[in-house]
C-alpha cells in the first residue's frame, strides 16, 4: 500500500528563469550524491515519486523528411532512410489511441516526418487531434515547425501540448542539423505557448556533445520565459545509416546527471526518459527515477527506433514498487 503524502513533501522553491551558465554547470558537476539527494529533495516537493506518468507515441507520417538531422533515420539526406509513407488514416489512428489508453497512456503523441507542415496537411491533422481528444486522452503532436496561425488551429482542434526539442546547444547544433536554425525551433515554441499550448521540448545526450553543451541545453530550457510542462531527455539511438551510427555511447552516470541536473532547474516540469529506454537496464531506470525522471513512453517503438513492450515496463514499475499515473483529459503539464 502506497503510503506516500505530498502533505509531508519539502518546500517548494520559487521557479526560476534566470540561471547562469555557471550555476547550471556547478549543479551538473556536484558529487554524485549530493546531486542525486537535491534532485529528489525537489523532485519530492512537486511530486509524488512513486508515479510515473505514461505517454504513447506513434507516426503518423514516416521518412523522406528534407531535414538533415544526424541522429534520425528518416532523413531523405541519409544513405538508409526510412521509407516514405503517407499520412495515416484518421481510423488507423483512432484505433492505436484506444489501444494506448487501454494500455494505461494518458497522453498520445502524433509524430510527422515533416519540416513544417502545408495548411493542407494540417486540415487531416486538426481531424486527428479533435477524434483523439474525445477518447479522454491528452494530444500531443511533434510535426516540425509551426506559424503562430497554424498553433492557433491546432489549440482549437483541442492540442495539449507541442513537442519540439532543441535538441542540444545553441553552440553544438550547427554540427547536427544544417536545415533550420536554432531561432527556428525557438521560434516555433514562442508561437505554440502564444497559443495557449503546453510545450514539451528536451534534448539528446550522446551524440558527441560537451559538459559545456549539455549544460547550455539545460540552462536554454530552464530559462525559456515558462519551463515546458514535459522534458525529454533522449539517449541517443544509434542507427546504422545516419551520421552518428559509430557515436561513442556514453556512461549512465553522464546520462543520469542530465536528468538530475533538468529536475533542480525546473522542478514543476514531467521530465521524460524518451528515446535509448530499449539498452538501459533496470538498474539504469532506477536511478534515472531516482533523478527526478518521471515520465516515460511505453509501446513498442518511439516513431521508429525500438522501444521497451509496455509488459517489460509493468514488470520494472512493480519491482521498485511504482505505478503509472491514471489516464486523464487534463491539459496540466
């Protein structure tokens, strides 16, 4: 029996929005310890620690994207892409979004191999949004960059939130993506939170970047005008094919003070171990939850790199005595 009472949970600090860069890199480079003890002492007084909220993602439009993104296999740019599919029928859809809520997901996620989408694409979109609103899960779509008029359609069809990650550092990006700028997705998050729609927007760890960028990705989030309601934080999957296939895999320590380090600057935000779940162990997860992390997506496979099967997920929350948050409509992040 859960036992556990947010009445007797710490303090809750005033967020911030101010952090400088040597402040967030003094928190990344704590003893271990110390930073895992301050990242659950705040993670305890926002929420219950031993709920996990659960999301579902699906594509629904696969490859020929015309960004060239050097960690994503469904980049046309790259040797072995992902084939090209077109966008999937409004009853495809309907039908995963049912199985996920009967799965325990209180949110659904909806990804398109697009760099931004034409007015057209976003009328079928609007549909998909609006049918899967009305099974009582919360909306998610991630579909490239967006004008504020197409946020504003979007948050009428009934969108709770945006997922569009910075990925890594300002410093860093220009190695990992050439086809939009940085100030793009900055961009296209100011017009979804125009909008009146939550942002989700993290970033990827492994993929050749320094302490000095995992500490600018952190200190750009934690300092956007409102911290986004949900956080990914994404080990980088290694696809044969894309640029960063030989990407040198980084340790579970490195990983797991990332986590630590999002849950003290933004302590009232989900953040989500996305992508890399499939080669962590259940040691890995632990101390992952241990840092503050909780929030994860569960299903076979996150738009198209393998993901862990929700019965592997259940087993691993029962052994350490957690469970999944219950589905709900709720916009709150």
């Amino acid at each position: 029996m859960n036992d556990y009472s947010l009445s007797s949970s710490p303090h809750k600090t005033p967020l911030r929005h101010d952090w400088s860069r040597d402040e967030v890199a003094a928190l990344l480079a704590l003893p271990f310890p110390e930073l895992i003890y301050r990242a659950q002492t705040v993670h305890r007084a926002y929420f219950d620690p031993t709920k996990i909220q659960i999301s579902t993602l699906l594509s629904i439009k696969s490859g020929g994207c015309p960004e060239d993104c050097a960690y994503c296999p469904q980049s046309a740019h790259h040797e072995k892409s992902v084939t090209r599919e077109a966008l999937l029928p409004l009853e495809t859809v309907l039908r995963e979004a049912k199985a996920a809520k009967d799965s325990g997901a209180e949110r659904f996620c909806m990804g398109a191999a697009w760099k931004k989408p034409k007015d057209r694409d976003l009328d079928a979109v609007c549909e998909m949004v609006s049918a899967v609103k009305t099974l009582g899960l919360e909306t998610c779509l991630t579909i490239g960059m967006l004008t504020p008029e197409q946020s504003a359609r979007l948050k009428e069809a009934g969108l709770d939130y945006y997922n569009h990650n910075l990925d890594t550092s300002e410093e860093f990006y220009g190695s990992i993506i050439s086809t939009r700028t940085y100030q793009d997705r900055l961009d296209t998050l100011s017009n979804v939170r125009d909008a009146g729609i939550h942002v989700c927007c993290g970033g990827i760890i492994g993929m050749g970047e320094t302490d000095s960028d995992r500490v600018g990705l952190l200190m750009t989030l934690a300092n956007l005008p409102k911290h986004p309601e949900s956080v990914p934080i994404n080990l980088l999957v290694r696809v044969e094919g894309t640029p960063l296939q030989d990407a040198k895999p980084i340790d579970m320590i490195t990983f797991t003070r990332v986590i630590a380090t999002a849950r003290i600057l933004m302590p009232a935000s989900h953040v989500r171990l996305a992508a890399g779940r499939e080669t962590m162990s259940e040691s890995d997860h632990a101390l992952c939850f241990l840092a503050g992390a909780n929030s994860i997506f569960w299903g076979e496979k996150l738009l198209t790199t393998p993901n862990p099967v929700k019965n592997k997920d259940q087993r691993l929350l029962d052994l350490l005595g957690m469970t999944a948050t219950l589905p709900s409509c709720s916009s709150q992040g």
